[in-house]
C-alpha cells in the first residue's frame, strides 16, 4: 500500500501486518535501498496499488478523458458506491486524477537495466521468458 507521498504503509485491511519495508528494517536493520528495490516498488506498485486502472485508447480527446475522469469523481462521490464500495473493493480508496497519474508512473517505468535484472531472474528461477532482454 502507497499513502499519497508514495511511501510504502501498511494495508489498511490488515493494519496489525507490517509493511514489507517495515518487515525488511526489523530484519536487516535498514531501509530498503538499490536496484533491487527500486524493481520491487515498481511492481509492487503495478501489481498493487494501480491494479484497478481504466485506460483509453491513444489520442482519445481532451474532452473525452475530461469527461471520463469527471465520470469516476461523481462516482466515487455517489451515496450508493460508498455505501458498496468497501463490500466490493475492500478498505482502499479508489485514486483519480494527478495520483493515479503518478501511481501509473512509477508502476511502469523501470531503468532497462532493472528490466533485463527482472527478465533474466524470470528466466533462471521462473523459466518465463519475456521476449527479448
């Protein structure tokens, strides 16, 4: 879970678990740093955080992505999803706007370098295969 300044925090539905950087500072005395983490917060972040994207096609209008982006605000403030949201999605707001941006972000941009790390530890440990490293 990433609060709004992009730092690691524990999940809201499981207050009582630490954090993965929180359980790596009680195990290694230090927080977290390096390439490999840098990997890590990058899928973490993708397989997490901004797992409930909606995307639109390339060159969709200005006025088409206004219209969308007003559509999921009004919806998150409509009486009825918040009364089932927490049914359906669990504890975790439902983030739009500059954040979803910036979670989008971090979530697909790795340094290559990072990239050909991940894709050859698939290989050697996973057998996937991710087309060219």
């Amino acid at each position: 879970m990433l609060n709004e300044a992009g730092e690691v925090v524990r999940d809201p539905t499981f207050p009582d678990l630490p954090s993965f950087v929180e359980a790596y500072e009680t195990l290694t005395g230090a927080a977290p740093t390096g390439p490999d983490y840098d990997a890590y917060s990058a899928f973490f972040t993708a397989g997490f955080p901004a797992q409930k994207m909606t995307f639109l096609p390339k060159g969709t209008s200005d006025e088409i992505v206004a219209a969308y982006q007003k559509a999921f605000e009004d919806m998150k403030s409509d009486p009825d999803y918040q009364a089932n949201a927490e049914a359906v999605l669990g504890t975790y707001e439902q983030v739009t706007g500059p954040l979803a941006q910036a979670l989008f972000e971090r979530g697909t941009t790795i340094a290559p370098e990072l990239r050909r790390q991940v894709a050859d530890m698939l290989g050697s440990e996973y057998g996937v295969k991710l087309g060219e490293n």
